[in-house]
C-alpha cells in the first residue's frame, strides 16, 4: 500500500522540487530536456593505453594507474 502525501506537506514539496531543479541546470535532465551548466564533451586522448594490463604468470590483474611511474 502507499500513500501520497504531496498534500500534506507542501514546504517539503516546494524545498525538493528547488533542489531538483538546481541538480537539473547544474548536471542536466535527458527526459525534461534541460542542459545542464556543468555537463562537458567526453575527453579524448591522442595516444590511449590501456590501464589494466594482465601478466598470464601473476595471480590477478595490474592496474597500470596503481604504478608509480605511470602516475
């Protein structure tokens, strides 16, 4: 069973529904159309290398990034 209770407490409709309309311009909303402010293009990299590496010899995989020279 489930209850609405929209009607019974409009200072808590009114304080989410603000904060859901900031969290809408800052990351943006696909379904409401809205763009967010803070959304950017998907990085590209000229010359990518994978970060995981696996060594059939060692028990598990290698994060590449976990190695001090690769940083």
């Amino acid at each position: 069973m489930s209850v609405n209770v929209y009607d019974r407490h409009p200072d808590d409709v009114a304080d989410l529904s603000a904060k859901l309309e900031a969290c809408r311009k800052d990351l943006g909303d696909g379904l409401t159309g809205v763009r967010g402010a803070n959304c950017r293009p998907a990085g590209c990299v000229e010359d990518p290398k994978p970060l995981v590496a696996h060594d059939e010899n060692h028990p598990y995989i290698i994060a590449m990034y976990d190695l001090p020279e690769r940083g």
